[in-house]
C-alpha cells in the first residue's frame, strides 16, 4: 500500500512539475514574440527611412556633383555653401 501512494505522489509531483515548467516556456515564448513584434515594428519603419535618406543624398549628390568630387553637403565655411537652388532642392 505504501509503493501505491509514493508512485501516486511521484506520478502526481512528475505531472505539476511538467505543467509549470510548460507553463514557463509559454511565458517565455510569449515575452519573446512580443519582443521581436517591438523590434519590428521599430526597425523596420526605420530601415526603409534610412534606405530612402541615402536613395535622396545619392540623387541629390548626381544632380549637384561638386568640381572636387566632395559631397555637396561637407565644406568648410569659406568654401563653397550650396547655392540658393540647391538649398531649396535639398530642403525639398
């Protein structure tokens, strides 16, 4: 009578213990995929800004090449400033 009762408690301590440790892995994955939901929905609008800024400079850098091969955008003060319409194009 004894063997019954501790393969009973044993069968039954086996079972909660599998049952939180499932319950664990849930939470877990659960905490996961709203992570990767967060990362998503923040990365990948910031991607497609970051594409679309360089897609915008490399234009803009073909349409207003500088004589010394520069960017149009990086000059000292005494050098040359961007002109009224490339300040314009480029505000645009």
């Amino acid at each position: 009578m004894g063997a019954a009762i501790i393969t009973v408690v044993l069968a039954f301590v086996g079972y909660l213990v599998t049952y939180l440790n499932g319950l664990r892995l849930t939470q877990r994955q659960e905490r996961l995929a709203r992570v990767n939901r967060q990362l998503s929905e923040l990365y990948g609008p910031l991607l497609a800004l970051i594409e679309i800024n360089s897609r915008m400079y490399t234009a803009f850098s073909e349409r207003y090449p500088r004589p010394d091969g520069r960017s149009p955008l990086q000059h000292a003060p005494d050098e040359m400033p961007l002109t009224e319409e490339e300040l314009v194009e480029w505000q645009l």
